[in-house]
C-alpha cells in the first residue's frame, strides 16, 4: 500500500516548506535514508530522505511549490502499485486547509463558515467551494480564497504539472485587466487588520518577505518583547590579537587555512563562558538550565536575511580548527546549504560587523541563549598606557544579555574575561 510522504518539520519555526528541487523523480526506486527531494525553510534549503523502501509512485508538489507541515508532498509504494484516485496532484489531504474540501451544501442553510485556525483572512464561501474541485497547490487555493477568485477559471490551464494550478497561475490572472473576483474579495480584504500604512506610490513596489526575512522578523520581535535586555561596553586593545594572527597565517601560507579576527573572538568567548559558569546559563520557564560546554553560533548575513550557524564545543577546539570549520559553515550558510542540527543548540553568539567599518553597535538575544557579543572595527586611536601616548588598534564591543539568565555583575565578569584573553591572546592557544 502506497505511504504518503508528508512536508517534514526541518526546522523550530518552520510553518511551510517548498520543494526546491526533487532528487529522485517518479519512478525512481528509493531505500529509506535516501535523499528524495531538498526543502527550503524559513533558515536554509534541508534534504528529505525517505523513510520507506520502495518506489516513488506519485509526486503531489512539484518544484517551486510550497506546501504546510504533515501535507502530502509525495507517495511511495510497491513497483507497479496503482495510485489512488484521491491521490492528484495537490489534492491530497491537508493539514493546512480541511475546509476547503468541505461543500458547502454540507453545512445547514444558516450555519456560517468555522473561523480560521490561525490568523489568515476568512475564506469566502464560493472560493472555499471550488478549491477543491480543481488541481492547485495549497497556496494557490489560499491566494485565490483571499481575493475572491473562482479557481474553475482555471481549470486545466496551470503552469504545474498535468495542469495544475500553482501561485503564479493566481497571481497572473488576478494581475489581469479587470481584477477578476474583486467584488466578491472586498468582504474578506475588509477584515482583515488595517494596513500600518499608506498604499505605495507610483514609485514604490510591496513585494513578499522572504520565510527566512520573517523567520527573523518574528524571533527578533519575539526577543524584544519578551527577553529584558542590558547592556555592557567595553574597549579592547587588539594589537597584540592582530600580530598573533598574522603570525598564525603566515606560519600556515602553505595550506587552505587562514585566521580571522573572528576566529580569535570566538575562542575568546567560549573559553569566557567556561570560566563563567553564572553567566553560561539559560532561562527556560522559570528554571535555569546550565551549559557545560560552549556552543557558539555566528551570525551570518546571507541574501535578504540572517542566518547563525553554530560551532559545537568550541573551548575544545583550537584556532586553526576554528578557522577551518567556521568558514567551511559561513560558506554553506550563504550557499542555503546548512543541516537543521548546525543551526540549533547554541549556549551564545558572536555578530561581527566589524568588516563592514562599523565602529560598535548592539545585538539583540537570541533566545533562549543569555547573551550575544556586538563587535566592531578595530580603530586605530590614540591611548594612554602609563605615562605615554600610543596609537593602538582598539576594537569596542558590547554585550547584551538576558536579564532573566544572569545579572549585571555576571555579565561584567563575562566581558572581563574575554578581554584579558583578547589582550594576551598567547592563552587562546593554551
């Protein structure tokens, strides 16, 4: 009997994947582990791998089409096994949009349309009554619920396969002269909440944040609103940081590696975090939970988002493994190419914009994690040391913390810490 392949959560705030590519194709025999098909979420392109042996009989989403968690994406089943009639393409069951599938001559003559599990606009009846009489892919349903359209329109005419009916089919046709299904949309766009703004002028275009833009967006929003911040600052004497690393990649000119500024401020916090146990901690529901180890994500701009990568136990690892593995995960994060396990479990993180010329500037927690380190340029000023004037490279720093997870003392003691290793770098290689 044929097993339906379900959208799989690929990560912890994932609401919706799409099927960037499908690895295997119709017909392919697969043993359970394979890699059938690579997912984009809201953080990075992840791999599907089959859970059954067998052959993929049916493919339900196609490629550049999204789908919510647990619907069916695909089946697979015995060679030659017939698949069943209910099984078309993106007409298999949702979790995503139940009523959708439901006629509307199964509700009583007065009884009004169930409100929506989460917060999307109410489903006019009509639009509700079509979709799922015609092949479309989940979201086109919704867009075309949203504005109105009657999706029998389109019937047999989508860009998808054997005709189906995907988003930009949707798009195209509401784009159309004459806006077909305005008039029967306006009661839906009218409760939906007030827009923050203006409509754009002729000189603005709106266009749809990325999952991983509102990924960011919603845990950014998330953190100020729940997680109370403070704020410390400190100024640290890179001079003899900066000879150490040059000494480092010239010693190692021969080979691939190569020691950033990063690298050293990395090691420099996680052997922090291992000094300072108070600090090393998360909050979790009114409980403590203790990190043993340093897990140290860096944050990583990629196109029209952020993502951040984690190195695992990094007081274990020296600067030159550092080197290595950060830039091997920087690389695959900007190429979407990152597992879920290298994106979750970091105890602290470093964003450094120092690259960029920024001379300092404040981070916001990612939770559940106490705290984050800001770090700017290494500006060359002028200092006193003693009774002299000098021209040292100084790099500003500042570190947010989770009031919830530690205190003020904790966190200066935090900073404290990786500015002496920072200052007599020698102890990072210790």
């Amino acid at each position: 009997m044929a097993v339906e392949v379900p959208m799989p959560r690929l990560s912890d705030t994932m609401e919706q994947g799409t099927v960037a590519r499908w690895v295997k194709q119709e017909g392919d025999q697969v043993v359970a582990g394979d890699v059938i098909a690579e997912i984009d979420t809201d953080k990075a392109t992840m791999d599907l791998t089959a859970y059954e042996d067998g052959v993929l009989l049916k493919i339900l989403v196609g490629e550049g089409e999204s789908a919510e968690l647990g619907t069916p994406i695909a089946l697979i089943g015995a060679e030659g096994e017939e698949v069943p009639e209910t099984a078309a393409r993106g007409n298999g069951p949702s979790q995503a949009a139940p009523r959708e599938a439901e006629a509307p001559e199964e509700r009583g003559p007065e009884e009004s349309p169930p409100e929506p599990a989460r917060s999307e606009p109410p489903i006019p009846q009509g639009a509700a009554a079509t979709a799922g009489e015609v092949k479309a892919s989940p979201i086109a349903r919704r867009i075309a619920a949203d504005a109105g359209l009657d999706l029998r329109e389109l019937a047999g005419k989508g860009s998808g396969p054997d005709g189906r009916i995907v988003k930009v089919d949707v798009e195209r046709a509401l784009g159309k002269e004459g806006e077909p299904g305005r008039a029967a949309a306006e009661p839906a766009i009218a409760e939906r909440a007030a827009s923050p703004g203006p409509p754009p002028s002729g000189d603005e275009e709106v266009v749809d944040a990325t999952p991983m833009l509102r990924a960011v967006a919603r845990r950014m929003s998330e953190s100020k609103a729940t997680v109370p911040h403070f704020y410390l600052d400190a100024e640290i004497d890179m001079g003899r940081a900066l000879e150490l690393r040059e000494e480092l990649n010239q010693a190692l000119a021969d080979g691939d590696d190569k020691i950033s500024v990063n690298d050293l401020v990395v090691r420099a916090a996680a052997l922090a975090l291992i000094e300072n146990p108070k600090f090393h901690r998360s909050w979790h529901d009114g409980k403590l939970v203790l990190h043993k180890s340093a897990h140290i994500g860096i944050a990583v701009a990629v196109d029209d988002g952020l993502i951040v990568p984690v190195l695992r136990s990094v007081e274990q690892k020296s600067v030159r493994e550092l080197a290595r593995e950060s830039s091997d995960l920087v690389e695959r994060a900007r190429a979407g190419k990152l597992k879920q396990p290298e994106i979750e479990g970091g105890t602290f993180s470093v964003s450094n914009l120092g690259m960029f010329g920024i001379p300092s500037f404040s981070a916001v927690v990612n939770p559940p994690e106490p705290g984050i380190l800001a770090v700017g340029a290494a500006v060359r000023r002028a200092v006193v040391i003693g009774d002299a004037v000098q021209i040292r490279p100084i790099m500003a720093v500042t570190l947010s913390v989770d009031h919830r997870a530690t205190s003020g003392a904790e966190g200066a003691r935090l900073l404290a810490s990786i500015k002496r290793l920072l200052e007599q770098p020698v102890l990072l290689l210790a």
